[in-house]
C-alpha cells in the first residue's frame, strides 16, 4: 500500500526533516513518539523510530504521518531505555521508504543507527569518492555518507570515528547516531538547523525544535551550539566541540519566518514574538490605509497580530482554514483545479464585504496561490487588497535543507519589478518586509549570523559549480519505485 | 478493519451530522464528496455516499474520515447525475458500521435511499409499534424508522409517504431521500437543524451548512424553511408546507455557538459575525482590565476577536493548536493523561509571561479541560487568568442531536454558583454570557425562535416521561460489534 | 477496501453456502470460526459469526476468505458461550458486504441471529407480499425473508415464529438462529442440503458438513432430518418435525458429485466412497483400453481412484494443482486469456508421452475449459485421450443453490449428441455416467431421494412459471455498490 | 502493518528461494509475476521485482505471498522489457522486508539489482573482512556481500566484477544480476541450486525451475550448468565458465525428493518420475503386505504412485489436505496444538477402518508430526500402520540453504536404533530407503554428483571450524524489527 510510488530514487537535494532522541528513560519510545508528533509539521512523509534496550535493537518506520506509522502495540514492541526518531518533509512528493530514517546498519565499528537533518553541499562529490572506493549505497540519505565515512574511519569508538566523517562533510546538518552505548547530537558550525536540548527526570531529550520538549513536558535546557558534538551516555553528558569556527553562524532565516512552530524557541528566541515583530516592522516599512487585517492561516497569524497591534487596524476572520486538510485528499484531476483551493481555505464575505483589506503572508513563491486568492477576496466584495509579506521577495534557491521551487518558477524571479508583481496578483498595493527590517526582528544574534541566501543569494557554505553538475547526474541516475 | 468496535449496536440517542445532496450534475458523487469534506466537522464517524445513474444506484460507505473512505477510483465508480451523502458524528465513540448512512432500501415504493440529521424524540415509541406490527430493524437510525413508515404508508408515491411518515415523528431533523425519479429534502417545522438550497450551473444543491456550497462554488439561493419539504426532480424543484407552524420555531442556538462553521451561514445570518457580536456582549456584561486576550482555537476566536473590538485589549496568539490532532491517536494510558491536553494544545510562554490574560471559549462542559488549562496558564506566568464564555452554563442535556455528558457530569450542575465553578477553575473573573445577551446577538429572528433548551430546560418539543423508559430500554438491547 | 463492488445488489437466484453453530462452549467463537475454516469451499465470498454471551451480541463479518476476515483479537471479542457463523459462496461474482451472513435484527420476538443455506424458490413472491405490507429490505438474501415472516408471526416465541414463518417457504434451505435462549437449526422437507448434528465435551455443534466436526475433534451425532427443527437451549435439545413428510426427499446428489468435500459424511455416507463408486461404475458402462489414469484435481481424485481400482489401469500425477491459486489472482486481462488455465493446472510431459491418456472429471459445464485442457494433454504428448465423467450431462439450471451458467452456456445444451461434444472437446472417446449408474452409487438412500433435476429438469420443488417473472423483476432492480 | 516482527534482523543461516527472470519482452514484469507464482512453494515470505525499461529502474518488493504482493497497478507502473524476481522462502520464521530481494544498489559500476538462492558457507567471513575495509551492511543477505565484492573489483564491467566476486565466495548459490545493459545468471561450480533457461519469442527467460518456464508457456532451452555465468544482453546470450570444475557436483538430492515441484525437470530428469522411481525402489527395500496405500499429501504422492504401481497395492485417499490453509492461520495458542495438524490435515474412516494401511512420506524431520498423523489413523480403525519414507534418515544439518532444525531436534539423532525410531512413531513398520537405493532413482548424473550431507554428513564445500564461530557470533548481533 505505502510502499511504492513513481518517485524517483536515487534522486534528492534537499529535505528539511525533525529529530528527537530520549537516553535513558524508561518509555524512551514513547516520548519519542510524543516528540515526532509535536514535530510532525517538520515531516509529514515518513517517520521511524529505533530503540535500544542495552541488548537489542528495535526498529520501525513506514511512510505516512506519525500518528498513522505507529501504534500502542508497535511502541511496546520499541523496548528499551534509548530511542531516536525522524519524521521526514516531502522533497519532490518523494515517497521512498527506502529513504526513511532512521536507518541502522552494521559496520566494523558495530551496529549504528542515524538520523539527518538538513543537507549536505558536498554529498554527491562524496558519494563518488565513496562509490570509488567500493562503498554501495542502498539509500540516497545524507545519513548513509556519514555511515560511509564513519566505517571508513580507522577510529575505534563511535564519538572519533564521528568528528572524522562530520570533517569530511560540507553544508547544514543535525545528526543523531545511537550505538550501544551513547546517543550522540551534533550539528553543523553554521548552526543551520536548529536543536535543542532538554531533561525529563534522569533522562536527557534532543529535539529539533523546543515545542516538542513542551508537549512532553520535559525541562528545555538550553540549544545544542553550533559546531558543537554532544555525546550522552552513562556517564552523562559531554561536550565536544571539534571544529573551526566560522566567521559568521549561518541560522536560516526562513526557520524563524515560516518553518518552526510558532510556540518553539529556537535560535535563542521565540518564533511567534519574532513573527509580530515582522509584523509591525512590516507597518514602519509599509504602512496602509485599511478596515481589516485578514492573515492567512496559519502561517501569517502571528506577523498578522504585529501588524494589528502596530497599526491599530483590527484583525480579522476573512479567511478561514480547513484543519481536515493535511490527509490525503484525491485532487480534482477531472474537474476544476482551483477547488484545491477552496478545499484548503473559505472565506467570510460579512468580514470582506466593502472593506479595504490587508492580507498578511509569510511569504510568496509562485504567486499562483497568492493571486487566486486575492481574485477570491474580490469576488467576497474587498474594496481594496492590500499584500504584506513579512520578508524580502524569493530569489534564489536553497541549497542546506527548504525544498523551494526552481528559480525560474519563482515569481521574483518571473517580473523585474515590484509593481509587476503587484499588477500580476491584482493587489493595490505590495509590501515585502526588506532584508534589514527582516534582520532587525531578531535580536538574539547579530544579523551576520542568519542565513538570507534565499533571498540575496548569498550562500555562506559554497556549492560552487559542482551544483551544475549535480542536477545532470541527478537525471542520470534514476529508479522508480512501484 | 474498521468494520469492529466494542461499541452498543442498539443505543443512540443523539446525532448531529451533515448532509448534502446533487441532483443533475454530471459529477455529482464528486461535489457530494467535496461537500462531506466540507462538513466533515459536524461528523468524524463515518461517511457515506449514494448516487443514481437513471438505471441503478451505486453505493460506497465506510467508518472514517471523508478523505479516507473515498479515492478516485471508488467516486468514479459511484455514477450517476444525483447523489445524497452524510458524515455522522460519533456520539459515544460508537463506531457501528451498519449505523452509518445513507440507508438503501427496497419497499413497496421502490428503492429509496436515505440519510438524516437530527433526533427524534419518540423514536422508541415509533420502533416498538412498528416491531409490534412485523417490523425488523438492522440500525439505529432514525433514518430506519421513516423508512418503516414510508414502506407502510397507502401512498404510492415518495413524496405523499413521507409526509404522512413525517406527521408521526416528532423532534429534530433533516432528512434527504433519493428514489429513481426524485431528491427530496425535509426540515422539520421548528427549524433546529439548519439546511440550505444552492445552485451549480443546471444542478440544485442541498446542504447542511452553506459553507459546503461555497467550496464547490455553488450558488447560495435560500435556507429551506422550516416545515417545508422541498421536491427536485427533472420539472424542477418544488416546495411544499404540509405541517401547521409551530407558535414558535426552535433553531438551536448551540449551532451559532459552536457547531456550525464560522464561515457558514445559517438560520440568516453569518457564524462568525454571530460570534463576534458574542465577544462584544461579553465585555459588556463582563468588562476587564487586562493586557491580553488569548482564544481557545479555534472556537473562541471569532468571539475572542469580538472581545478585542469593543474591549480595545489586543488579542494575541497564547495558545497553540496542533493541527494534527484529529487523527487516531494512540492514548497514553500507561503514562501521564494529562499529556493529551498538551498534545492538542501548547502555550506560548512569551505571550502570557506576567500578563493579566482573558481566555475566550464558546462552552465550559464539564470543566476539567478548562481548568488543566487555566494551570498551564499560570505555569507559563500569567498574572491573572479571566475567563470569557460565550454562552449562559450548560445545565440540560439536549435531545435533539447535540451529544453533551449527562447532567451529572455538567460542571454547572455540580456546583451551585458561579464563584464555585471559578473556585473550581481558580481564575481570578469568570463571566457566562447571560441568555439574554446571547438571544440579543442572533437577529435575523427574534428571540424566541431558538432553542435554548440546553441552558434552561425549556424542551420546545416535549420529551415526557418516556425519557427514562428510553434509557432503561436501551440498557436492555444491547449487541456489541467486534 | 473491501467493502465495494461493481456487483448487482438486488440480485440473488441461488447461492450454496456454509452452516456452523456451537452452543455453551466457553470458546464457541474459535471453534465457530475453525468450523468454517473447513467449511471454506462451500463459501469463499464472505464469513461472520455472531456470538452471545448471555447478555450482550457480538458479531463480525466482512467480504473475504475465513482466514483474512478473523484475527486473534477479533475472536477474543466475540465472547461468549453460543454462536453462529456462516461462509457465503460467490454466485455472478457478487461481493456484497450487506448480504454477508449472518444478520442481527430487532423485532418485536427480540434479537434474532440467522445464517442460511440454499435457496427458497417463492422468495420474490414472499417479498413482493411482505413490501405490499410495509416490509422493507436491506439485503437480498433469503435469511431476511425468514426474519420478516418471524416478525410478522403473531407467536411469541422464537420456535412457534419459525415454524410458522417455515411453512410459508418453499424451496432448499438449512437455517441456523440464535436468541438470547437457544440455537435453533432447520433443514428443508426435502433434504436439499446436508446439516449434522455434533457434540464437544458439553456443547452441541451444528455444522453443514461433517469434516468441519472433525477438525474440532467433535464426536458426529447425527444428521439433522429432512424436515426436523432443532432446538438447543440449556435444557438441552429438542427435535420438532412441524411439516408434512414429502413423498420423496431431494437431496442434492451434487453434493456428493462434486460440492461436499470427499471426507465428509452427507446423506447417510462418506462422499469420497461415492465417488470411488462412481469411477468403478464408469468402468462398468465405459470401459477404456488406456495406459494412465489422469484425476483433474482435486475434485476428479475420489472417482479416478475408483475407476482405477475397477479397471486395473494405474493412476498418475498427470495434471499438478498450484495449490497457492485460490487467493486473489490478477487476471492477465491484458495479455493470453489462456494463462488462467495454465496457472492452476500444469502437466507432467513424462507421465503422458506417448500414453493413452483417460481423464477422470466430475463434470462438464461450458465445456471451454475441458478442451482447452485435452489441448494441452495432446501438445504434452498424449497419444489418445479419452474422458470420463461422473455424472450425466448437465442440462437444466438448478433453483435451489448450485450455481450453474445459464440453459444456453450448458454444453449439454450447445451440442445435440454426444458425439459433437466429444468432436468439441476433441477427445478419442467420451462417457458421462448415466442417471441410473449415479444413482446406483449412493446407497443410503433409495434413488427417488435424490434431487437429480440439474440433469433431467424434474424439480421435486416446482419454481413454476414465476421464474421468468424473476428473471425480469431482477433486471428491474438495480443497485450497485462502489 | 507487515513491516515488522520480532525476528532477528542480523541473523541467517540458511535459505531456499525462487528466481526469475526475463530479458526483451515487453511485458517482463507481468511474465516475472507469474514465473515467481509458479516459483510460490520455494518462498512465501516475501516477494519483489524489479524491472528496467532502458532509463529507468522499478521496484516493488513486500512481504507476504506473491499474490498479495502484487496487483494490477502495481504490474503496470513496473514498466520495461527486462525484469527479475525473487521469492523468499521463511526460515526460522523471520520476516524483514530489509532482506525481502532483489537488491538494488549504486555503486561504483553504476546501478545494479540483484537476486540470489543458496546460502554462502564463508559469508561472515566475508562480512567481517569487508567491514574492516570500511563496508557498511544494512541487510544480512549473501546477495549484498556480492555487491560489496564487485563494488571494491577493479573492473569497470559488471561481468568481470561479478566473476571476480565468484571468485571469493564458497557455497551454494545462483544469482540473478541486472543492470542497464544486461541481465546476468549465475549458478555455482558445484551446481547445489537447480537454474534454467527459456525462451518466449525474442525473449530470454531464467527460473529456478521448469515448471515456472510452462506456466508462460516458455520454450524451455537447457538447464544452466554448474559453474556457467551466461549474460543476456542486446547481442544475444554469451556463456562463460570462469571457474574451475570440482571433482564431483553437489546437486542437492532433497530438491529432488522433496523441495522441486513434481512438474519441474531439475539436474537433468523430471522430478515426479524420480519420485516415483523411488517409491518403487522402497517396495524392493521393504516391502510390504498391506490393503491400501495412503500418501501424505502433497510431497508424498508420487512416490506413493510409484509404491501403488511396483507394489499392486491400491493407492487411496485416506488422508485429505485442506488446501486453504498456507494462508496465515491464527494459531490457536489458547486451546489444544494439535489442532493445527487437524486443519491441514483430515482422515477418511471408510478408507482406513480395519486396513493394513502404508503410509508413504518424503523425510521425517522431528518425527512429532508423523507420531500424530499415526496416532489419528490408529483412531479411524486402521489395523496396522507401515510408514516409508523416499530418503534416509536426516542426521545431519544443511549449510546450503535448505532449514533444517538443530541437530539435536532431529528424530535420527534423537534415537539409537531404527527400532527405537518405529517404537515413537508408534508403526507397525517402518522403511527408510537406503543412501543407495535413492540414488540409484537419480540417473541422469552418476551418484557422486548429488550432495547428500544431510543423510551423511559429506559436506562437499567445508564449512569447517567456523560453524562455530558463526554461530556465537551471531547471538552477539542482534536487532529486533517492530
């Protein structure tokens, strides 16, 4: 049933993804479960978990969202003190369960499980270099390099053989590795992505994102830094941190804008107070003479309440969201393809009717979507529309771990000018919050420390030319599954 | 697989469920499908469709989600340019697949396919008489017993049949019927369930709530009255009033406040502006001073949004809901219950942090969810905790569809005044909307024509003494499905 | 999943099926469900059991083999002491899960649990009859017929409202029911199908077939008679004979050509000596020069083993059986039709070079099958092939529950002599067993017993000139299910 | 849902599986699916194809019965003219959809999917050496050992590789290989695994017997020769023979006597003929007065014939199988075990009461089944009971693939004395053929070129001292899937 599809296989760039791991509990699956689903936004493609019990190891991961993946029978098969989990995003509609994580092999420094988030720049050079020397590879995991290069390692013990490969490696990651003894955290020395760290009685929790620590109510400890490599094991917890420093960090910016739930800290502050902060930076930057702020749901609500609060506009349910959304939904291949829409939104004409709106969005990437709704805004009878984007317009690709379009898709991209942009989403007026105001907003780091390459195209790990030669191998290299 | 519960067979007392109806589209079990989606809040059991070809009927219902119990291959296979479908709400957590409609049946007037809302109220009494002249039941449904008076009734046709099966039921319903020649849909004369009239190019449209015929871009023509029986076939749609009127109808109010759809328009006015008026009485029968108003999502927030209006304090996003939740999810019964409020719900610490903080919510029911939340709040740091409820205290069980616990359970019921119930809750201002103030902000009829049976035991259509038979009656007749 | 079929929902003719009850039995549903385990072949459509516990029902049914539709936990759930189960035998492919046995229903005598065997012949008549009366119908099976003339008895008790509701029917039939005090089994006046009587330690068992005792290592009793009731209840069993002897009883001799499996005891002796009668009997009236009996498997085995023994001719394994063919298998629609013969059926080339080949079979229906297969005996080799038959040529459709193609597709019916069928099948010589000679194989009771109509149109039950009606009333309803 | 057990995840010893395979036909998967049909009996624990259609690789592999594997959609979307299927045979009862084959990896050659039957006696070895070198292993086939060999082989063509692979590699095996230029079949020096080629118009076609090559109705070519490496690509098909012949050949003689079905043609000569040879040599070894012969069905019938036809003993159905079961089957842990012998099995009284009857059987392993099976027919009256077996007795175990049970567990090493051995089973006599007189059945090869090890423990490739080794090291690896 869920185990096939026409996706490719040995074919992926980029995958944001969510991890969580529990040493040292007595329901570690469990919470681990617990976890997953307060992340299950992160991935909604597959999700796994491994357990070990001080003897064996447990296992088990299928495709579809953490909730239908597993069951009260299946989480007391997962025994044992130690777990770690992963949900995977959706690149591409990928549906590989080849490609779920985490994945356990067993090599000659023993049986290792792992789990990834992000994605590594350098992974196909690597590959090939692995491939050269014999390696094969079953997976088109960034988790899989690292097992290559960890077996590769002439270091005896996990933690070595680890720092060794993640050396080796270039680009934004989290990984979680599980071995007999110790779970091991690290993460990239750009601090891409984001990881966190929490205790829950004797137990020790990472996670990526501290939402997933509150639902389990386990103590939020602090973030696991950049570049630094957090080994758990029974003598507790030990710091490492191995490698350069890097002038600037490279924090996504996008995680704060649209990823993270909005009840996560992360990147040392909270997401939803930074999202009104966009807010009422986007009413100093672009103020509007309006009835009504309308958000979208859910992504544009927090920058929405900064927007009302800023301008002294009131909020308002113009669009409403349908939750059922998120499952499965047969698409109207036959009939009309705007109910995709609809079926996803409504709207409610008493709120529009007359009125000057403002629609507070987290961002636009075709503008197909964008400019249906505002011809559904008109249509409920909104006098005016006005479009407030809470960053600066998407230009360029991403290349550590958000699955954007192709930058010819990208409606920056498409026009040469604001205003076309405008005329082309029949808006009265168009806001994008501008990269300072964006930067502005968040204050726990400088603003060198975030990554805005989606916006500037300025990639602070390089991917250089070998990404040419990536998407050719790429469509080289093929297999589908059924 | 689904086809199993532990659940009572013959027991049901009150159902609230949606339905929507085609007739002469040539995708008529899609739109009827997108229509269940639609209304897939006003039942999560099971969902059902049946159309007809001109020649044969076709037939596909399972327990589940609407997304789950149709995919392209099955709504192909449902042919036909009419169609009648239902979602049916679980009361009880009763998961019987023979309960789930529509029904299809053969009698003396032929094949008739039926689904209904609502509860009637000498359903017992009906289905003892009927038994004790020959009839066999297989469900529990009402819809069963007006098949059993159709299928006795010296009419030939559909539509005298169920006008005299009409005349013997009493309480709340819509129904839909479908015959080869016909669709017809029935309100009863006080109105309590809500049902509209819609067009789509050369088709009419019935539905529980119009937020349906908003997704599949059908017109909205009127609301069918109550009492009146309306009659599509191929001469158009005619109406007919064959009851006398009530002296006063009987809408239930409980839809405006929580049921219904905010984007939905029902008994003559829109959800959400009914619920934002709701927020605006509720400052002015109970005023505060406070820094912020969080809403309980998503019920609260249009109501919430009302309170932030007229109170000018700013609304702001304290609470989190996991849009995930909805989907089967596994209890932890070994461990802490209380993680299933957090499961649903998380809390934004930044937001509540020192801050006098009204929550808005439609209800209070039995008060143990309102009060693990007010202790999360003041977990999190919220200074003061003030409780806005959109509505007078739940003291009465409803008969007419809507499922609430037994008057015991009622927190209104369990403490004998209101500074006990915010004892219980431990917030500092507790205000419930008077009945008053809640008539005052429903205004397309005047306020007699609701019922509020549920806050003040005023029954519009009397229940009598066979209450209590019904209920020892239904603890005799017990099947269970495995 | 499998709950939808593109199959006629009104339209049933005839349908063999299997029987299981146990009574007080503390593991009635495991022995309910091995029971119809061994029934599998006489019903691979669906299967149920419903159970009693002495307080509540329990049941469980699905479309599918017996094997997939049960599962440990869905056995531990039908709890209780008593229960009935049944296997439905696909007729037109029909996958109806409504039809599926055994039904619950209410009605004024209580709940009732029936499961049925065979086919009433004034079934459409009786529910003409009863929908002029205000009956409605769910299902089409016979079982609901019975039920609705129990609900209409004016007795008040289960036994007195099946004798009358029995003396109504006409046609071949075995019921089980069950009520809050009994089981209840009832076999036709004519002894259409077979039924015995069984006992485990302290429990009572029913059973279609004797093999199904077997398994459950329970002691065989008796058969139940042609025309006896019998009732089980805690004061033990009781037979009642309310109907009128017949002159001559009719049971079904295809239950011992071909239906009942070779280990059982039907009719008074063991099907497998019958057929060994048979091939001897062939011996007798067509002898054959040859060099290798072949048996089609698995139903020719019983008769080849007897015509070997009588005419000294050794057997061999000449046609292999897959024995994996039974499951669901994918039509190769696409490609050769003929695929479908070689997937059940390979030949063994060294067993038939060379060789006078006798093939031993139960019967020829359509005859397409048969000359494909001697195709393939003489591409393997096979220097003359002769056929022989068990039984006379099939010439009339049976109204009483084999499911037999219509009149026109009966090769007996296409061809005018013997010799044209045999120049169709392309055999060097071709015998069916006369009428006498079968009947001379079955001992235990004289000849005028036996319902032999399928071969000489003499319909002990006489369906009358209704049958053309049927037929035509059938095509008038139609309901399909998706 | 199938995706997990409790089964070993590191561990094998041993198994015997189905391969097929075609190149250049364009429907090669459908052609694999029914080839791995007809393979069904060589491994039922899961089933995969993977096809090539020239750009692109598919795949689908699962766990459970080739029919449930695969459907119709499934079919289509694995699209191309070259395909090879695996079926997997369940020992040890583990079932891990990682091991579920073929494989398909990328490495260093470029794609490559692969298939294997046998079992490699230096294959942790292997491993072990291949993990020093940096080799990751994410299942415990040989399959992957193979493709980590020809990943680290110097030569750029998958031919040169795989033979230098070979090379490395000591035991019993065939491999299926493909990748986007070819199809390569492989069958080891010593020719322990059967392995044949077939043509259906331009098609090329290999299977791991010949009865898979009828179903298709492929033109069976030849049998591919012990240590042949034959290539199919766009030129045609090239032999090579790269390894030096053995002494003797290894053929494995229990294919013949027990594992091959009766209508394959294996090592020369046709299976069922071999079986019936044997049981004519077991009449000359001992014979024997009796009244009836009775076969345990199916593997003992055609010696039985062969027994009937040398001995003028009538055979007879005494015993009958229920061919449903093989499906999954709850087991009835609750109640008595012996059940489980009932459902497979049932008895015919009339054919045993009062007989001298001989029971004919393949191999008696732990000898519990037969004691029953003897117990039951002592029961239905036979007067006495003599059992032969078609081989010698088991002693020792199989390091080719065929699952035995442990030394200790085998009836032959349990017992000092044939005596002794009778005595259990409880027969009046009983006869296992000698080494001798069954190989004298084989005839198209001389007696030295069958291996007969686990009659008399001669393993012709040593398995040594390692055995040991293997095994300890195998209770120190272990995962658990759940």
């Amino acid at each position: 049933m869920n185990s096939y599809s026409l996706q490719p296989h040995f074919c992926k760039l980029r995958e944001n993804c969510g991890l969580f791991a529990v040493y040292n509990h007595p329901q570690a699956s469990y919470l681990t479960y617990l976890g997953l689903y307060a992340l299950q936004h992160r991935g909604e493609e597959s999700a796994g978990i491994i357990s070990y019990n001080g003897k064996e190891f447990f296992i088990h991961k299928e495709l579809g969202h953490v909730a239908d993946v597993f069951n009260e029978d299946i989480l007391n098969k997962l025994k044992g003190e130690s777990a770690i989990g992963h949900v995977r995003y959706s690149t591409y509609g990928s549906t590989n369960i080849e490609n779920a994580q985490p994945l356990l092999v067993k090599c000659a420094q023993g049986a290792i499980a792992i789990a990834h988030n992000g994605n590594l720049v350098n992974a196909l050079q690597l590959r090939k270099e692995l491939e050269s020397q014999g390696a094969i590879f079953q997976t088109t995991t960034d988790s899989e390099i690292i097992l290559h290069l960890i077996a590769h390692s002439s270091h005896g013990n996990l933690l070595d053989s680890l720092i060794e490969a993640l050396k080796r490696v270039k680009g934004a990651y989290c990984f979680l590795l599980m071995d007999e003894n110790s779970i091991i955290a690290a993460r990239d020395p750009y601090g891409f992505k984001p990881l966190c760290l929490g205790r829950i009685k004797d137990a020790f929790v990472v996670s990526s994102e501290s939402c997933a620590l509150d639902l389990i109510e386990a103590e939020f400890l602090r973030e696991i830094e950049p570049g630094e490599v957090v080994v758990i094991n029974e003598n507790g917890l030990k710091s490492v941190k191995p490698f350069p420093k890097p002038f600037h960090l490279a924090q996504c910016i996008f995680e704060h804008i649209y990823f993270s739930r909005p009840d996560s800290v992360i990147f040392g502050e909270n997401v939803h107070v930074v999202r009104e902060r966009l807010g009422k930076k986007l009413v100093e930057e672009y103020p509007v003479n309006a009835d009504v702020i309308v958000p979208v749901p859910d992504s544009g609500t927090s920058c929405a309440i900064g927007f009302s609060k800023a301008s002294g506009i009131p909020i308002d349910l113009g669009i409403i969201r349908n939750h059922y959304v998120g499952r499965t939904f047969i698409q109207p291949s036959q009939i009309i393809r705007d109910f995709n829409v609809r079926i996803k939104f409504n709207l409610i004409r008493d709120v529009l009717k007359n009125k000057k709106v403002v629609i507070v969005d987290d961002s636009i990437v075709r503008g197909t979507t964008s400019q249906k709704r505002v011809r559904e805004l008109r249509k409920a009878g909104a006098k005016e529309v006005h479009m407030r984007i809470s960053c600066p317009p998407h230009k360029f690709p991403c290349f550590y771990g958000i699955d954007f379009p192709t930058k010819e898709e990208l409606i920056a991209n498409r026009f040469s000018s604001l205003d076309e942009i405008r005329k082309f989403l029949d808006v009265d007026s168009l806001g994008y919050l501008s990269r300072e105001g964006m930067l502005s907003c968040v204050k726990a780091f400088s603003p060198e420390d975030y990554c805005t390459a989606c916006f500037d195209g300025n990639y602070p790990v390089p991917f250089g030319e070998e990404k040419n030669k990536f998407e050719a191998e790429l469509n080289s290299r093929k297999v589908r599954r059924c």
